[in-house]
C-alpha cells in the first residue's frame, strides 16, 4: 500500500450499489459470546480486518478452537464452556477497544489464570481503568507493566464471585459491555449497575440484543443489570452478522457530495446498530433521502434547497460516525456544530483534535471544545481557489479519517475531474474495510462504459413519469421514444397520408429528416431540423392514429437505427448512462441493455389514468393493437424484470426502478 493515495473525484453523479463490510462492533461480540455459550457456533457475514483478527487470535490462544474462512466471511468458534480453557497465555490486542476490553472480562473468568496483555502504543492511553477495577471488585488482580490501570498488564484471574458490581463506563460504553455478557458466567448471579453515565448508549443496546440471541438474557431493575444464560439444545447456532453501520455511513453520505443515488444492501432492516440512525439524520438535514427497497437502503440527494444558517447535531449516540459528516461540511451551505463527541478523543487517535486540524485546511473557521467541533466552510469559489492544489489529509493512523475524508474528496470541485485531496496512510482502513478504497472506485461511474436503461411497457403504465424521475436523479439522458413515433405520426399526417397505405408512408419516411436537442437531461427529436411543439405531437388526431403507424415495419424500422443512435448522442454528451422508454427497447432497440424493466398495470387502472391525463384512446383496443402489430409486438423482454404499477404510488414506483437500476 503505498504511504498516500490520491482520490479521484466523481466526474458523475453517484449511481451504485455497496455492500459494506459485517459489523466489526458485532463481530467481535459474537467471537466472544460463542466462547461464552459453548458448543459450536458458525458466524455469517462475519468481518475480516486487524480488529476481527485480533479478537480471534486472542480467543484461539485462551484455548478455544477458531477456524477462519475469509473467502465465504465465515468463524467457526468451537468452545467447551465459558471459562478459558487455557490457564496462561500472551495477548496482543493491538489498538482494537473491544479486544482489550472483552478479552480481559472473558479470562478473568477463570480461576487460577494468569495471562500477559500487551497492544500497540496507542492502545496503552485509551480508558481500561473503569473495568479494571471493577474485575478487581470481583477476585481479579492486575499488575501495571506501564501506567496504573492502563495496558500492558498482567492479569490474576480467580473467576467472578458475582452479587454486585459497579462499573465506571464514561469514558467507553465497551467496558459496561464487557461487564455485562461474562454477568451471566459469574460463580453467582451478577447485578452490574453504572456509576454515573455511559457514553453511546446504542452499544450497550446492541450488547443486550446479541447476547439474546446466545441465549443471554439480562433484564433491568433498580438499576441494575442481571443475566441469565439459557443453552440451546444441542449448544449449535448460526449467526449472522448486519453490514457495519459506521462502514454504510460513508456511502450514506456520498450521494450529498457527488449527487445520484447509493444501495446499500442488506441495509434496511439493521437493527441491533445505533449508528444506522445516521442515515435519518442527514435525511433530516435536508442532504440525502432515504428510503428501503426490500431489504436494501437507498440514500439519494435531496433536492432541498432552503438550509439554515447553521445547524447544531448531537453526536454522542451514534459518535463514531460524527466524522463522516463533519469531514464532509467543507461542502455544506451552513455552519455546522456537532456536541457529544469528547469521548472519540479517546479512541484510535484524538479525532476531535484530528478532524479539527484537518479541516482547517479546507474551512473558513473551525473551533473545538472539550466535547464539540463548530464548523465554518468558505464558499464556495474559495473552496475551489484551496482546490487548485493537492492537500494531504493526516489520518493518525485511524481508518475513520481515512475514510471519512475520502468522501470529500469525491466531489469534483476543480470541475475537471483532477484529485484535489490525497489520503496518508491509506493502509490504515484495513482495520475495518481494507477494500473500501476499490469499493469507492468502483463506485464512480465514469469507466468510459454508458449504462443504458430499458424501461418498456404499455400505455398509462407510468414510464415517461418514472423515467424522467430516475434519470433526473441519476444524472443520466432521457429518451421517450413514444415521442418519436408521435413525431413521424405528426408528420406524415400533416401531409395527408394516413396509416391506412403502409407503402405511401414507406416513400415519404424517405424524405423525413429528423434530428436530436438536449432539453435538459431529456433528448428531443427534431423534425426537418426543428423541434416540434409537445402540445402539437399530442393531440387527439395523433393519440387515435400513433399505434397505427407503430404497427408499420418501415416505420419501426426507420426509428429503429434512430433510436440505437442515442447511445452515441448521450456518450458524445458527457452522460454516464441514459434512460430510454418505450415499447420495444429491451427487446429490439437495447436487447442487451445493463438494466431491463417492464412496467404493467391492470386495464382499470390505466383507464382511470389516460382519463386523468384527458386521453379518452380506448386503452384494450392500444394493448391489442401493440401486441397483435407483426414488427416487434409489445411483450415483458425476457429476463427483464416485471413490475406490476396498478397499486404502487409513483414514488414506489420509482424507488423500486431506482434500485434494481442501481443494483445492475
């Protein structure tokens, strides 16, 4: 990995789909609840990164059996009960919080084990004192080879006598979580109260949650916390782990930096995370939309245009991914606070202080207390003035700076598409994603390669509506075919031919000139070189006679090299895909278009439709005539993905064409 990285800004709107990484936070707790519960536990959708890896290596030195499949994200954890099996060991936790911390509550555990706890150097300032003397509350004994209640230390563990035990968690929810899944493997009931207050609450939340799902059930009263562990039959369990949160926020917050839209999946019914509130809050911000399409979430830049002079958020939920945002208001309309952070001075690096420095470089004013950062960006021509060079960003070492800022870097403020931001140490990700630098390359759409979008489907089914909305959020080029047939239609009709005598329209479409205009994002046909009024190519002349003149071999033909020629036309005019609706895209024009969706509805609703839009057609005789015609009958295209819009909202609709388009 070399010792930076520059980013590549999106020279397009966003338009992918990501699937982070399994939750590190839950990984790590269900290594040690399956050493915890016994019997054989395979984990799914597991984490594989320094973190994860240190936590395994740590539990396979204790004596528990672990087997590691990075290629299907797979730990097997074999474990003969609770206790670690092995009396002594060696430890290296390395600067992995949940490792220090759950390891030293497990091995305290056993009576009689003695065990060596070393880490990296930045692990030995980060908080330990509040479960260190509580464990020494419960029979344990420590001896400091460094600072007083801090790594590295020996630990003589005696087991935990249980009854009741109070734990100082301010500076790190993880020590309360520590306490409470070794609670229930106490030599008596456990009752583990709080001194004062906790910091992300959501985590000692996800702690509860998992440890239900181990058979740890621990309730709350007077107080305090008490668990009891229920071994399943058999003492076999699957578990599955949700995609990281804080991993998700990253392309959470991409749409509101480089436009478009961002799966993420497997996203939508995360439950047991507190920082997958991240996402509602920058919805509530004004900068993204989210919304779930079956079990993924869809975040797309909003449209909101009024913000406020300056918006005050607390973090302290949900402080891990306080960074992504705050790393990303350089780009903000509005002044940015964000309280109940001064714990994250204490982890990885001080990232209160890192991020403050960081973004100096790239703001008008950026102030810091003990337990909130404020914000000012420039505006943005000066932002683009800072631009004109390559700022280094300084991560610390810490994948959360590396990442966060990654972020701002996409967004293409020269306007020519060169990096302005490059990354130090960009192998420092690897503790969480190490692949999340391809991932965001492969996120970008500006591979030379045109996505092509084939919506088909008949009429009053909703197509133009849905892929005008599409295409707009998207950034891609829209074509409504049904307008070129009404256009010849138009034509031919002003010059008194009607469909009637198929070979007198086949000479004079040899004299029919018809062009492109870009209107927006929407190409237009021209006909003779100009553009013909929408009103004129919809009247009610045009509407009875438009499917006639479809069912024409020569006419479908003539449109046929037309309509393939939009692919050139949106290439030549810096789009990244394009969006073109009809009748037989799929199946004729784009047979092997990226994306094929076909839209129906039942008769009644598209009755009720045409009648709303003040078209009396009659919408069976239409089917009939598009189904019956002998050149390219109006059919699903096979393997094109089949949307029935008869009791879909246009908005579900389009969420649901927006993520299988994203999913391509």
């Amino acid at each position: 990995m070399p010792t930076e990285i520059a980013i590549k800004p999106f020279r397009f709107k966003c338009a992918s789909s990501v699937l982070p990484p399994g939750s590190k936070s839950l990984t790590n707790r269900a290594m040690i609840l399956a050493a915890l519960a016994g019997g054989r536990t395979r984990i799914e959708g597991a984490l594989f990164s320094r973190d994860t890896e240190i936590m395994a290596d740590c539990l396979a030195r204790l004596g528990y059996v672990v087997n590691l499949n990075r290629f299907e994200k797979t730990v097997e954890i074999e474990s003969p009960g609770s206790r670690p099996p092995n009396s002594c060991a060696r430890l290296h936790v390395g600067n992995a919080g949940t490792a220090a911390r759950f390891v030293t509550a497990l091995a305290a555990l056993r009576r009689g084990g003695k065990y060596r706890f070393d880490c990296d150097e930045p692990m030995r300032s980060r908080p330990m004192a509040g479960l260190i003397e509580a464990l020494e509350s419960q029979g344990a004994s420590f001896e400091f080879l460094g600072e007083k209640n801090a790594l590295p230390f020996i630990l003589k563990a005696e087991g935990l006598k249980g009854g009741g035990v109070s734990v100082d968690a301010g500076a790190s929810s993880q020590m309360l979580s520590a306490l409470l899944m070794v609670s229930a493997f106490a030599d008596s009931p456990m009752r583990v109260s709080l001194r004062g207050d906790t910091v992300s609450k959501p985590f000692v939340e996800m702690t509860l949650g998992i440890m239900s799902q181990f058979g740890v059930k621990a309730d709350f009263e007077n107080g305090a916390y008490s668990a009891a562990f229920s071994p399943s039959a058999g003492a076999e369990r699957v578990y599955c782990v949700e995609p990281d949160a804080t991993a998700a926020s990253y392309f959470i917050a991409l749409p509101a930096v480089a436009g478009g839209a961002c799966e993420i999946k497997n996203f939508a019914d995360c439950r047991l995370q507190g920082d997958a509130a991240f996402c509602g809050i920058l919805s509530k911000a004004g900068l993204i939309d989210c919304f779930a399409v079956g079990g993924s979430l869809v975040a797309e830049a909003s449209e909101r245009r009024d913000f406020p002079e300056s918006l005050e958020l607390d973090f302290n939920d949900i402080s891990d991914t306080f960074l992504t945002l705050a790393a990303i208001s350089p780009l903000l309309p509005f002044k940015l606070s964000i309280r109940g952070i001064g714990h994250t001075r204490a982890q990885e690096t001080d990232r209160v202080a890192a991020c403050a420095a960081q973004l100096r470089k790239f703001c008008a004013k950026v102030d810091e207390t003990e337990d909130s950062i404020s914000i000012t960006p420039h505006p943005p021509e000066r932002l683009a003035e800072i631009a004109q060079t390559t700022t280094l960003v300084n991560t610390y070492a810490d994948h959360r700076i590396a990442m966060s800022f990654s972020i701002l870097a996409s967004r293409d403020v020269r306007g020519d598409g060169r990096p302005w931001i490059a990354i130090e140490d960009p192998g420092c990700v690897s503790k969480t994603w190490a692949e999340f630098f391809e991932v965001l390359y492969t996120a970008r759409s500006d591979s030379g390669a045109l996505r092509v979008v084939a919506v088909d489907g008949g009429a009053a089914v909703g197509k133009s509506s849905v892929s005008k909305e599409c295409a707009r959020i998207l950034g891609y080029m829209h074509v409504d075919t049904g307008a070129h047939y009404r256009t010849v239609a138009y034509a031919l009709l002003g010059e008194g031919i009607s469909p009637g005598d198929p070979a007198l329209v086949a000479e004079r479409l040899k004299s029919v000139k018809l062009g492109t205009v870009l209107c927006g994002n929407s190409a237009r046909a021209t006909l003779d070189g100009k553009l013909v009024d929408d009103a004129l190519i919809r009247t009610e002349r045009v509407n009875s006679e438009v499917a006639k003149f479809a069912a024409i071999a020569e006419v479908r033909e003539f449109l046929k090299s037309y309509q393939r020629s939009m692919a050139d036309f949106a290439r030549s005019h810096g789009f990244a895909g394009l969006i073109m609706e009809g009748r037989d895209i799929g199946s004729v024009i784009f047979p092997d278009a990226d994306v094929r969706i076909f839209l129906d509805a039942d008769e009644q609703t598209r009755a009720a439709r045409r009648a709303r839009e003040g078209i009396a057609d009659s919408i069976g005789l239409r089917d009939a005539m598009d189904r019956s015609r002998k050149t390219a009958p109006l059919r699903c295209p096979e393997s094109a993905e089949r949307i029935d819009t008869s009791n879909m909202t246009k908005e579900e609709v389009v969420r649901l064409t927006l993520s299988l388009i994203l999913e391509s």
